[in-house]
C-alpha cells in the first residue's frame, strides 16, 4: 500500500473554501443536499457500469445513502454504496476544483446568501459545502472492481492527505466532524427535516441512522427510511408536490432557479416511456462541464437505470435549453450513444418531447410575465426552431416575439400573431427592419415611409434573426418583407389619423407627398442621371422615391438580395 501523504490544495480551493463557508453560513444546511446528490450520483454510476460489467454487480449492494449521528463522537456520516473513487479520482474530484470556474464562482458571489447557495451546486464545488459546517473531513472510498481503499483527510484549509484504508464495501463515507457551534445537524429531526425538504426525490433509500448510547460501552441503532425512494418520474403528477418537482429539477439540472414550466407526462402503448422535461428561468452558467458550453440534453434512463447524462437526441437543437429525464423501457440497457443516433424508439421519444414542450410553452405564453422571462432568457435560442425545425416552422414562429415600433424599446413581447391584428386595413406584409440594435433600427431612414403611413414594422437586432427570415417567407398566409427591399406599396393604406394630424400645415410633407412620382412609370426627373454617374459602380440604379418623407435619400436593395447584416455575417465568415 502507498504511503500517507499530505498534498497542498490548488491554491484557489481553500479561497473558495474560504469564501464559500462564509457566504453559505445562513443557508449551511445545504451541505446535505449537496453530499446526498453525490451519493445517489455515485449509485446511478455504479448501476449503469455494472450492466456492461459482470465483474461489478458482485460489489453492488441494495442501494442505499446511510446518513448516521453519533452525539457522542460528534460525527455525522454520509455513506453509499456507489461506484466509489480510485486515489487518482480522489485527488482529481476532491482535491481540485472545476478549476475554470472557481473564478468565476468566486466572481459571481454576491452577497446575497442564499443566491450564493445556489451557486455552489453549479460550480462543482458541492462536496466542499462539508466544510460549512464541520471543521474536519474524512472521506473513505473503495472504488467498486478494486480492493483498495483510500482515505482522504483534511480540516478545509490548504492541505489534505491521502493514505491507503479498509473498507469492507465498495463506495464512500464521508464523516463530518462537526464544529462546536453546530451540533444541530446531530438532531434526528433536524436532519430529516432538510433531507425531506431537498432530497425527497431521491430515487434511493436514504436512511437515518441514530447511535444511542446505552451506556457502558453500549450503543444501540435505531434506523429509518426518510424518502420515499421511487424515481420521482414513476409517481404520479398529482402526488407530487411543487417543491419536489423543484427541488429534483434541481438536482437533474444542476442549477438552482425555478423552473417555469415542465411537461410531465407517461406514454404507454406499442412504446413505454415517461419524460419529466423542465424549462428553465435563467440561462445556466455553463460551468460545471469545464467551461464550455453545455450542449443541453436531458439524463437517459431505462427502466429506471440511468444511462448517461447530456443524451442530445431527444430534443432538437432549438430547445436545448430544456432540462429533466426520459426514462424508456423499449431501448436496451447497454444502449451506446452511436445506437441512439438512427433509432425508431429514440424518435418517437423525441416527437413527443418537442411536442410537449411547445405545448407547454404556448400555454406558458399565456403568463406575459412569466414567458417575458423565459423569452429573455431563450428567445433568441427557441429562434433555431424557425430554421431547423420545417415541419414546426409556424408553430415556433408563433411562440417568438419581437421589438417593433409599435412596442415600447427594445423589449422583446410582439407576436406576429399580435401584429397581424394590428395591421392596418390593406397591409398585407409583415415589415421588418434588421439591425445591430434597437436604436440604429429605428434611426433607419426606411422606416420614415412607414412611420407616416402609421404602419407597424418589427425591429429585428438578434444574430438569428437573419436566417429567421430567410427561412420564414410568410406567417399565417402573410408575406415577411424587409423595409429596404424592393417596390414598396403603402400607396393604398393612405396615411395614418397620427400622421395626418401632424402634417397639418407642414409644407415640405406635403411638398414631399405631391412630389412622389411612381418609381417605375414617371420619367425619371434629369438629375438622377447625374447623380448615378456620380455615384458609378457603387449603386446598381438611382431612382425616386416614395418611401421618404424627411431624409433625402437612402440605399434599398433588390426583392432578390441577400440582407444588408447577412451580407456582413458571409463577409466576417470569408465567404
Ligand atoms: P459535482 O457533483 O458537481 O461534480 P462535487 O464537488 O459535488 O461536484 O463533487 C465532485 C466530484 O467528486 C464528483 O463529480 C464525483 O466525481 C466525486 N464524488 C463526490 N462525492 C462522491 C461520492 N459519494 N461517490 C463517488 N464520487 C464522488
Ligand atoms: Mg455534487
């Protein structure tokens, strides 16, 4: 066996172990839920590597987080029987931190301590929350397919060690010798009061443990199952509460906002699967997988074993913001991501996911509030859908929403649906101007026809929106057309009451109007000529124009070209 041997933390774990119990403090009881979603994370690993592995259902146990109080020695011990760690997964998961985060975690504490709690779960730092609340830490872990233990030791504050142990079984302890100021966490009650607040969905047993002391020498166990310990997905909606559904939204998606909506739902027919697909209110931060960005996805089950996290197929790009479980019983157990890619079970599930989900998400819509926080924090993602998604084209262009001039800045809340009601008598387009923001859109001398016409033009500044329209030529049965391409003809809606009033006695708008000639059937006026001359190659074609009322000119382009900021985007890409 190795020696003992004592390692420096990375310097930036005792900071955020530093940071962390102070900023934890009022929220500590935190700590449980972080170590229990570790354990239960530690099961489901052991359960999907002995499926492939026949070596190590011999080491797997009836699952269970033992969670055990001794007053008498002050500990508190949180038990699995797990996949357990190796030496080398301990120093990596427990002596290092998701280190690409830690600044930012750092960066991102607030103040604010329960907004700071939530943060915790998300940076990969939730084993340290032990520290919160006891001042020295032992870990002992056998890795389930090996004999060896390991026992990792440390009071939070810049080193650890590390030596070979015992253990009888494959999986981890973790003993929390508490501090003096928290002997709390030793009450029975107290204890499942939060394991029953957070950790309720847990899909295994966890069980409590109390050591009574007899006296002389005598101790006595009393034990007792806190959770109902059946995957939260299998039971019904109606007997699952607000907070557990949370708190497992929680747990699933790692973060820690309340969800706005979900779609819970079970299929049984020529296929069995259930999906507990949740929406997110904030965007998460992204970290946890090492700093890149997360491609979304949702954790896979079968029959109640899990399978792998970050399963992508079973929801398009467009919404990859959605997390939660699906949980099939017609794929295989030893299913392979290569496997889910071409398969009938798999698109099936899918269907049904983005049909749920939108659904959901048009009836979320009904919550202006609610959806303005969700359209804040996805919209320009749910976008995707316009130009991925054919054959839902109009049903995701129905959920977006857009700027215009007819909304108050640059808030996103007009649906095209909306502005199609408002559409004056005539009009048969849906006008829209793109720019890089709000205010250089409505600084454009295109909308000056459309203001004094009084009709309605959609401001469209997100990087997608480009593609959204080159993909969505019409919405129910109206043409989506830019402001600054081709022949206009707002000729026939006449000019609003708004614009009107304001032109009263305004010589040069009416000078303006009476000039107007036709584009193509007036002669053109002798300067015109010169002035293309003047301008040569840059301009295909200077014509007059009705669509000004206060610039003197402006560029338009043809029905056929591409758009002014796509033009830009081809050019930035080398095309
Ligand atoms: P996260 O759970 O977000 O990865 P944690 O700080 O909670 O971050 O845990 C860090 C890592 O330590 C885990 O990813 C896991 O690899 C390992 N780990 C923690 N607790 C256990 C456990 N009970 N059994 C096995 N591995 C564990
Ligand atoms: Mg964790």
């Amino acid at each position: 066996a190795q020696e003992k041997e004592t390692r420096a933390f990375e310097a930036e774990v005792s900071q955020v172990l530093r940071l962390m119990i102070h900023a934890m403090y009022s929220n500590k009881e935190v700590f449980l839920r972080e170590l229990v979603s570790n354990a239960s994370d530690a099961i489901d690993k052991l359960r999907f590597e002995a499926l492939a592995d026949a070596a190590l259902r011999a080491d797997q146990g009836e699952p269970a987080i033992t969670i055990t109080l001794d007053k008498e020695a002050r500990t508190l011990t949180i038990a699995d029987n797990g996949i357990g760690m190796s030496r080398e997964e301990v120093t990596r998961s427990i002596g290092t931190i998701a280190s690409s985060g830690t600044r930012e975690f750092l960066e991102r504490l607030s103040g604010d301590q329960k907004a700071d709690a939530n943060l915790i779960g998300q940076f990969g730092v939730g084993f340290y929350s032990a520290f919160i609340v006891a001042e020295r830490v032992e870990l002992t872990t056998r890795r389930a397919g090996s004999d060896e233990a390991v026992r990792w030791e440390s009071t939070g504050e810049g080193d650890y060690t590390l030596e070979a142990a015992e253990k009888e079984e494959v999986g981890t302890e973790i003993v929390l010798h508490l501090r003096e100021e928290e002997d709390e966490f030793l009450e029975p009650l107290r204890v499942e009061t939060v394991i029953r607040r957070y950790s309720d969905h847990i899909s295994f047993p966890i069980l409590l443990v109390e050591k009574i002391d007899e006296g002389e020498g005598e101790k006595d166990e009393e034990i007792r199952q806190l959770n109902q310990a059946s995957a939260l997905w299998t039971r019904p909606g109606s007997e699952i509460s607000e907070e557990d559904y949370t708190e497992f939204y929680h747990h699933v998606a790692r973060a820690f906002d309340e969800p706005l909506t979900r779609v819970h739902t079970t299929v049984e027919g020529r296929l069995k699967f259930t999906l507990l697909l949740f929406v997110p209110s904030a965007r998460p931060f992204d970290l946890a997988m090492g700093g890149q960005e997360r491609t979304g996805g949702v954790k896979l089950y079968v029959k109640r074993v899990f399978i792998m996290d970050e399963a992508e197929v079973f929801l398009p790009r467009y919404l990859r913001f959605v997390r939660g479980v699906v949980d099939s019983d017609d794929l295989p157990l030893n299913v392979s991501r290569e496997l889910l890619q071409d398969n009938r079970v798999v698109r099936s599930m899918r269907q049904t996911a983005v049909k749920k989900v939108l659904e959901a998400l048009e009836e979320l819509s009904a919550d202006a509030e609610k959806y303005a926080t969700f359209w804040k924090a996805f919209g320009p993602i749910l976008k995707e859908g316009v130009i991925e998604d054919a054959d839902r084209r109009e049903q995701v262009a129905a959920l977006a929403r857009f700027a215009s001039t007819g909304t108050e800045g640059a808030e996103q809340t007009l649906s095209l649906a909306q502005y199609i009601e408002r559409m004056r008598p005539g009009q048969d387009a849906i006008y829209y101007v793109t720019a890089d923001s709000y205010e250089a859109a409505l600084a454009s001398p295109h909308l000056e026809i459309f203001k004094a016409r009084g009709v309605e033009v959609l401001v469209l500044t997100d990087a997608v929106d480009e593609w959204l329209v080159n993909h969505l030529s019409e919405f129910e049965g109206k043409t989506l057309r830019s402001v600054d391409r081709g022949a206009l003809d707002l000729e026939s809606l006449g000019k609003s009451d708004e614009a009107q009033a304001g032109e009263e006695g305004d010589d040069k708008a009416d000078a303006t109007e009476n000039d107007e000639s036709s584009e193509s059937q007036e002669a053109p006026a002798p300067w015109l000529g010169e002035v293309g001359e003047l301008l040569g190659e840059r301009v295909r074609e200077v014509r007059l124009s009705k669509r000004l009322t206060d610039s003197p000119s402006c560029l338009v382009r043809e029905e056929w070209e591409i758009g002014e900021r796509m033009r830009r985007i081809l050019e930035q890409a080398g095309e």
